[in-house]
C-alpha cells in the first residue's frame, strides 16, 4: 500500500516499481485500502497521507463542481463529475466507517495492544477513548455495580482471572481471500505446514494470521 | 458485545461488487463532442463523434443512458468467445479465465445497453450457463475441502463474484479444519483408539488443490 515504492519493504523489483507507478492513482490506492480494510479482520494501519490527499481532491472537485454550475457549463459535462465525486466520497465514508465499526467492536483489545492502538488516527483515538468512556460507563451502570466486588471489572471474569479474559478480540486464524500483483514464490504459511506457491494474479484462501505482514507491506491485497 | 458469527458474514455486499466492477475499463463510441474529463479516477476523452475512448463502465453506462454513446461489448462477450468458454467450462475441470467481474460487468451491459449486443438473447444464455456449469463446479469443489485435509486453497480463475459467494463457507470449513489440525487436537483424537482410520490422510499432502 505504499505510493513511493522505495519506502516499501524489500522485494520490491523496479519493473514493479515501473508497475505501480503507471497503474496506481490515489483513487486506485483508496480502493485497495477500502477492500483490505473490510475484509481484515483486524484493525489496519490508518492510511493517514492517503486519506488526506484524497480528502482534498475531493474537496478541489466540489469547488470544480461548484465552479461548472455557476459558469453555465454543460449540465452532462457537470453530472460526470458529480458521479465520479460521489463513487470517490463513498469510498472515503464506507473505509472510514469500516474503521469505526472495528474500533467500537474491539475497542478494549485495541487500547491495551499498543501496536493496534497506534494504527488509528488522532480523530480515531478520541474516538475510542469515548467508546470505552461510555461501555464502561454503560457496563458498570447496568451489571457490575451491582455484582459482589471480586466481579466488577469490566476486563475480567472475576479477580481470579490470570488475563483480561472479557475483552472481545478479533480472531486471526480467519481466513481469507487475498490476491497478489506478483509472484511470490514459496510462502510458508506456519511451521506445521508444506510452503504455498503464490503465484500472481490468483486467489487464495489463506489464514489471516499467516499472510498478515504481506498484508501490511501491501504486497498481497485482500479481495 | 461482538459475536464471532457476524465475522463471516459475506464482506462485500452484490452492490459494492458492482461499485468495483465500474471502474473496469471499456470502449465506448461517443456520439457527441466533449472536452476530456479530469476526473479523480482518472483522464478520460477526449469525446469525438464516432471516435472510440476507453472509460470506466459506470461513466459508458451514464453516457448510455443519455443516449451520449453506444457501447462496445468487450471481445470476451462474443457469441463465439463465450461458446468456446462454455465447452472448455464443461470439458474441464478447471475454471476457464474469465475477467474477475465478468458477472456484473455483463449485468450491467445487458441492463443498461441491450440494443449494442450483437445477439443478445444467445449472450445472454451462454453467460447464464456458463455461470451455472461454474457454480456447480464450485459445488463439487467444497466436496473436496470436506473429504480431504485441505489448508490451503487455490481458487484459480473465481471471479469476484464467486469468490464472494463461497466465502462464507470456504473460509469457515477451512478454520474448522485447521483448527482440528492444531497438534493439541491430534493428540487427543490420536489416543481415542476407535477413531476412523484417518492416518492415510494425515501425510504431507499439501499439494494445493485447483479449484
């Protein structure tokens, strides 16, 4: 998911280079980042440079938009961009929302994994610190207020518990369907398991878990 | 709080299919004068009179239904194209190549722009065919994830569409059986002595099967 392939992680060739260079646009980018968010089952990097630049072309074609109506120009010429305006918002609302869901779903994991926590956005962070404000709020109000005191966390079963055994996590070990640009030769999916051939351009049902740092690095999309 | 059924709940909706398949490339045949379009997805036209241009589907089917352009159906949607998918579809037992959205971009054509199809009736019938000779393919393929230990699938040729149709199950069945697998597991079914003789299965099979 990188745009400058030079700081994307190694194996990166320069006819890949050459690849996404002629073939990516921020719309292209906005999509992949789209299709990856909703179908990983964890919450992923916010794409934070991405999500800016796009953030003002739309917000550069709502002016242009806006300039076409008032200077007469033809209602069809006017209609297309509105149309390609609109596809544009839509990705930017449905990824955003995608991150939301996550966070509200998994919002205690996210807080004490720091790795995760660091993958949102600043708007996103404040975002969850409400979330967890409220459940809390939410949960102590409702039941533990009233259980016995051994029971009134919100993390755990009972004091007893070793680990925060109540916090809903997203499990890894889903699979799911990915695809990659480029061959990626023999990929050991763990260490129990005969290596896959990845092979470009064809899908696969792999387990998250075992695929996630390709996920990351943007060399395999999921689909 | 978050159920782990909902997690398998197909992740892209007919619609946000659709919304992916617009943006594929086609030809169009403008029957107007436009200035290029500068648009976010990219630089298209510009649009001369009887001057072909490639577009995104969804800008060829606005233009279509202003009644701006016809559209030029891509080659893999000719009668003779698609009689020769079907064969092989029915021959084979592996899927044909067919573009990933080839089942919303011929929706869409056939919704939005019959009268430029060149027979459009036989299209449209070899599509449905070859769609059903697939899926029942895909049919009989879950019967192997189910007979044989399988950890890793290679879904060579689905198309979005079929993909995300199998999903639900595919993904479910293949935790199911990975998890079964886990070491932990073995041991415990491996002291159970009555167990069906499975140990043929058990080998280094890992050979990914082409679906």
């Amino acid at each position: 998911m990188e745009t400058g392939a030079q700081d994307g992680s190694s194996g990166y060739s320069t006819m890949d280079d050459y690849e996404s260079l002629i073939s990516t646009t921020d719309a292209e980018l906005l999509k992949r980042a789209w299709q990856n968010e909703k179908a990983a089952p964890q919450i992923l990097r916010f794409e934070a440079a991405l999500i800016q630049r796009s953030r003002e072309q739309i917000k550069l074609m709502e002016e242009t938009v806006g300039e076409f109506t008032r200077n007469g120009i033809d209602p069809l010429t006017v209609s297309l961009y509105q149309m390609d305006l609109d596809r544009t918002v839509f990705l930017l609302r449905s990824y955003l929302r995608t991150r939301l869901q996550k966070i509200e779903k998994y919002v205690f994991h996210i807080q004490k994994t720091a790795e995760l926590w660091n993958r949102l956005s600043r708007q996103e962070k404040r975002f969850a610190e409400r979330c967890i404000e409220d459940m809390e709020k939410h949960l102590d109000q409702s039941v533990l207020s009233k259980l016995p005191s051994s029971y009134k966390s919100h993390l755990k079963q009972s004091s007893s518990s070793e680990e925060d055994d109540m916090v809903p996590e997203p499990r890894l070990d889903t699979y799911v369907i990915c695809r990659s640009k480029r061959f990626l030769g023999a990929f050991q999916l763990d260490d129990r398991q005969f290596p896959v051939n990845i092979e470009a351009d064809d899908l696969y049902a792999l387990p998250y878990k075992s695929i996630k740092p390709l996920v990351e690095t943007g060399q395999i999309d999921l689909v | 709080m978050a159920s782990q059924a909902d997690a398998h709940a197909a992740t892209f909706s007919a619609a946000e299919l659709e919304f992916l398949a617009e943006d594929e490339l086609i030809e169009i045949v403008p029957n107007m004068r436009m200035d290029p379009l500068n648009l976010i997805c990219g630089d298209f036209g510009p649009f001369r009179p009887q001057i072909a241009t490639q577009v995104p589907v969804w800008l060829a089917v606005a233009l279509k239904r202003r009644g701006k352009c016809t559209i030029r159906p891509p080659d893999w949607m000719s009668v003779e194209k698609l009689t020769q998918v079907l064969e092989a579809e029915r021959d084979a037992e592996k899927f044909q190549p067919l573009p990933f959205h080839y089942v919303e971009i011929s929706r869409l054509l056939f919704d939005h722009a019959r009268d430029d199809i060149p027979d459009i009736y036989m299209v449209r019938s070899l599509i449905e065919d070859i769609k059903d000779v697939r899926f029942h393919k895909i049919g009989t393929g879950l019967e192997i994830i189910s007979r044989e230990r399988t950890y890793a699938l290679r879904l060579k040729n689905l198309s979005a569409m079929e993909a995300n149709i199998v999903r639900p199950f595919v993904t479910r069945a293949l935790q199911t059986f990975y998890k079964l697998n886990s070491p932990d597991m073995i041991q415990e079914s491996d002291s159970v002595s009555n167990r069906q003789p499975q140990t043929a299965n058990r080998g280094p099979r890992r050979q990914l099967k082409d679906r």
